[in-house]
C-alpha cells in the first residue's frame, strides 16, 4: 500500500543532466532506506486510501443481543485468580446436556453416593450424646433441634425415655439428680481389725444379705433330678453277671501210673523236653503232619505250655478256650467256658499250673489249667486287647493287661485289686511285651507309637512315634533278647533293639506278605536264624534272619492265618492258627 501511494506522488520529468541524475540516484537511494522501515511508523492521518484498505486477520466478531463474550468457570474449580460477576458464578454449566441421565443422576454430588454436608454438631456433644447412650441407654433426639419445640414441653429423646426422665437427661459428664440415698445401700460385713489375722476382711467383706450357694427350687430339683438319671442310664455299662464257668477234661488218663497229671512233660518223646537250650541248627518246615479241630469259629491267640511246650493252648471265638497235646496221640485234653463273648488273648504263668483268659466280655479270668475251676475274675469295665504275666518268679501274682480305653492294667491276683495303671497312650493298648531282664516292657498302641516302661513306673522312660510309623499290633522277642520284631500295618515288619536306645533298625525290614487290617503274631526260631509269619491271605512266610530274604511261603490257611509259633525244642516243626478254626502242625 506504501509503494502505491509513493507511485501516485511521483514526478514525471527529469533532468537530463548528469548532476541532476546524480543527484536523483542518491535521492532515491534515500527515499529506499526510508521505505524499508515506514511498516513501522505510524500511518499518517491525511492517507484516506490507507485507511480504508487496513486488513484485520482476526476480526472482532460481537454475537447478536450480547454485548461481550462472558468468561466460563468450570463446575469443578475450586480456586480462582480473578474476581468474577454474579452472572459468572451462577450462569447454567455450558455445553450439550446427557438425554439418557435420570433424575438422580442428574442431582448434585459431591461423592459417590451422593452429596454430603457437614453436620453442625461439635465432636464433643457428638461423643457425648454417644456414650451418653451406650452407658444409660437414652440420648437426645438428632432429629429435633429443639427450636420447633415449646419451651414447657422440654427436649425429646430416644431410647430408655423413663430413665431419661428420672435423671433429667443427664449424660455422662454429668451428675444424675437421681442418687441412692445412704440408707438404700447395700451393707458390707466389716472387720477392719489388722489383728484379727484370721477374720481380717478389709474392702473384700461379703454383702449382709449376699447369698454365696444358690439352691434350686422344688421344680428345679426335679428337674435336675430327671436329667441326670437320665444321664447315668445312657453312660451306665449293663454289667452281665459271669455266666457259669466250666471245664470238660476229654481224656480219660488224665493221670499216668505215678499220679502224675497231663501238666507232667512225657518222656518217651526222642526230646528232651526238659532242657532250656534251643536246637543247634533250626530247618524249613515241609510237610503238614496234623490239625486240631475243635473251634467252631476263628482262633485268637495260641500259646505253647511253659518250658517243656508239649501242650499248646488256644483261644477261639466261639468264647472257650482249649488245650492240645502236641505229642503221641494229639487230642484235645480240655476244654474252658467261661465267657459271654471271644477269648481275645490267653497267657500262662511261668509254671503253666495256671493261666488268665481276657475276653471281650470284659472279664479277665483266672483258670486252674489241671482242675479247670476259675480261680478269681477281673474286671475293669474295658475290653482287654492283651495279657501278660510277669515273668520273674517272685512276682507271679501279678500281671498286666492292655485295655481299650489306653490304659495298661496290673492287677494282684492275691487281693484281686488294681496296684498299678499305666495311662500314657492316646489309643487302645494292642501288645505288652517284658524286656531288659524283666526290668522294663514295651507296648504298642492304636496311636502309632512305641512307649518303654519302668516297672512300676507309670510314666513311660521312652516314646518311640514317627510320621512313618503305623500300628504295629504284634510284637515278639527275640530268642537272645536283643530285638524286638514288630507286626506293621504297612505290610513289613521292623525291627526295635530290647536294649540301650530302643533304635529302630531301618536295615532289617521283611516284606512280602499282605497283613494291612490284621494283628498277625510272628515268632523266631530257637536259634534265631528264621523268622516266620502269618498273614491275611491265609499264607505263611518265612525269611531269612540275617539277610531278610524270604525263604519260603505256602498256602496255609483258607483264611486269615492270624498266629505262628515255632516249637522251642524241635528243628522244624511250627504251628499256625487261622480264622478258618483249625491249628496246624508242620514239619
């Protein structure tokens, strides 16, 4: 605009002088520098055509009916830098509004839930009121505020109202009006005498009228009364009386011609039956030679006589008991009935001239083996598992049983009392095994574990319990006295040094045969060099001592064969016992 302005002021002639054009040259060389810089010089006044070709890039657009653009405040601004107009602060929020937003998405909110104002209650009157309630059980009403009320009508509360009222709305920091005059309370018996060292009471003396036993009323008693005979039936073990206890001797030589009874070993035998020592060198069994019949249901336990081992005992449970002759003709000698329910175990005396019965009726008796006659009868009102006498000579009178409620009993048969209890395991006592001399004895126990005792020592000086461990309900000693063979439920059998420590030997395990679920009793040889064993199939098994191999099994049993025994005079001869009712001899 600046050069056509200067175009329309220019001169149209020229001097044709060099001067002159000199002079034009600098002139206009002048007037060059000055336009570089008129843009920023203000526009002269007298310019109209100037004037009206100026360009706004940025128009000032005003909108119809308003004067100004009004500046916007967003909703959520809390602080602002200016000070803004009424309309400002209360103009509507600008922008498109949600169509689809109900009506209580559309209130206010300064929460999640909602919009939340301050309560105008201090903390104080707050915490007052509050504990006010929790302790009286009254406070003042919230939902009043006491200036629409009259004035005789007095405040309003909630909660206990008649306490309210009787302390006149006293709250925790206050004093109720209400107090208990002196004669209203409650008078304490006082001795304050510091020499009266026996009745001295101080502040602890009872109240006057304070009752220390309460007693019931009539229909309290009765009631009372009711419930605990009640209680006593449900508990109370219906004791049977003993049935009639007897004997059948089925031999009729039951004395030889010198007056000497079947308890007498025989001579014409080709064994010493006499000897303590055991055979040289023991041999595997071949041949079956005999069976005992007689039990009408499964056999229990079977024990040879003390000693000379020409007589074999057995407990069945068809509830008798039987003993065998094991040489010349093998019959049967006699027969005990004395119990409602299974024998569970037997057990001689070191002598054999007597033997005690547990069954599972209870009762624990005590048999003359000769006569037959039951001598005393024991009973602790559990199930006996097991039964031992004491082996040492002096103390034949007494013996130990292994009952269901885990205890191990000792009885004096001279008395008929109770001398000792054992009460240390937490299941039913399975097997008493005496070791050390006869010093100590080992149990086994529903409860996994292995417990060694002191005689007469109730608390038990070793417990033997692993993870690993299971039940192990037949255990037997070792010829020598040095180990203990265990019956484990797992299906082998483990081995416990008798002496010193107790030590499990994880070297020596046999395993082959299935006894999970049985206690099958297992036995050495006399000379130690076999070790056999029943199990739940009926079988009977066989290892090698020193090596735990199996040697040997065969099929012995159409039942469980729940009991081994190897005779401790003979090389190779072994009994078995099964469920099937029958006692086997093997050769």
């Amino acid at each position: 605009m600046l050069h056509l302005q200067g175009y329309g002021s220019s001169a149209s002639d020229s001097e044709p002088e060099d001067n002159k054009k000199r002079e034009e040259k600098q002139a206009t060389q002048t007037e060059t520098s000055a336009d570089a810089t008129a843009h920023l010089k203000p526009v002269d006044a007298q310019y109209s055509v100037v004037k009206s070709l100026e360009v706004c890039a940025a128009p000032l657009v005003v909108p119809m009916g308003q004067a100004e653009v009004s500046r916007a405040i967003a909703p959520t601004v809390k602080e602002i830098s200016y000070n803004p107009r009424y309309e400002e602060l209360f103009a509507p929020i600008a922008g498109p509004e949600n169509p689809f937003l109900t009506q209580q998405m559309r209130a206010p909110k300064n929460m999640l839930t909602g919009f939340v104002e301050n309560a105008h209650i201090s903390d104080f009157q707050f915490e007052n009121q509050r504990k006010t309630f929790h302790s009286y059980g009254y406070a003042l009403d919230p939902s009043v505020d006491g200036k629409g009320t009259a004035p005789e009508e007095g405040p309003s509360y909630v909660g206990h109202l008649q306490a309210a009222y009787d302390t006149d709305g006293a709250t925790v920091f206050e004093s109720s009006k209400a107090k208990v005059s002196a004669g209203d309370k409650r008078k304490r018996v006082k001795n304050d005498d510091p020499e009266d060292v026996e009745g001295f009471l101080g502040p602890w003396g009872k109240y006057e009228d304070e009752q220390t036993v309460a007693r019931p009323n009539e229909k309290e008693r009765a009631e009372i009364e009711e419930m605990m005979a009640k209680k006593h039936r449900r508990h109370k073990v219906k004791e049977d009386k003993p049935i009639e206890e007897k004997s059948i001797l089925h031999i009729k030589d039951a004395f030889d011609y010198q007056g000497r009874s079947f308890l007498h070993p025989p001579h014409d035998v080709g064994v010493n039956l006499r000897k303590a020592g055991a055979p040289d060198r023991c041999f595997l069994p071949k041949a079956h030679i005999h069976s005992w019949t007689g039990h009408t249901k499964g056999i229990s336990a079977i024990r040879w006589f003390p000693v000379s081992a020409h007589l074999l005992l057995s407990c069945s449970m068809d509830a008798r008991v039987k003993l065998w002759e094991v040489y010349n003709e093998r019959r049967c000698v006699q027969t005990y009935s004395g119990h409602r329910q299974a024998v569970r175990d037997v057990s001689f005396n070191n002598s054999g001239e007597r033997f005690i019965s547990a069954g599972y009726d209870r009762y624990l008796k005590l048999w003359d083996t000769e006569t037959g006659d039951v001598i005393s009868r024991f009973n602790s009102r559990k199930i006996p598992f097991c039964v031992k006498f004491h082996p040492d000579f002096n103390k034949q009178h007494l013996f130990v049983a292994g009952t269901s409620d885990k205890k191990i009993i000792c009885w004096d048969t001279r008395s008929g009392e109770v001398v000792q209890e054992y009460d240390r395991h937490l299941g039913a006592v399975n097997s008493i095994t005496f070791v050390d001399e006869n010093r100590r004895f080992v149990t086994t126990s529903d409860d996994k574990s292995l417990r060694v005792w002191e005689w007469d020592i109730p608390v038990d000086m070793k417990y033997i319990a692993d993870p690993t461990m299971h039940s192990m309900p037949a255990v037997t000693l070792a010829p020598n006295g040095k180990w203990l063979a265990c019956q484990s439920l797992d299906n082998k059998i483990v081995i416990f040094s008798a002496i010193n420590r107790f030590k499990m030997n994880r070297k020596k395990t046999f395993t082959g045969h299935m006894v999970s679920g049985y206690a099958c009793n297992l036995d050495f040889s006399p000379d130690m060099s076999y070790l056999v064993s029943g199990d739940g199939d009926g079988k009977c098994y066989i290892w090698d001592w020193k090596t735990t191999k199996l040697y040997k099994k065969w099929q012995a049993h159409d039942n469980v064969c729940i009991s081994t025994l190897w005779h401790p005079h003979e090389a190779s001869k072994l009994v078995t016992a099964g469920w099937d009712g029958l006692i086997k001899y093997w050769d």
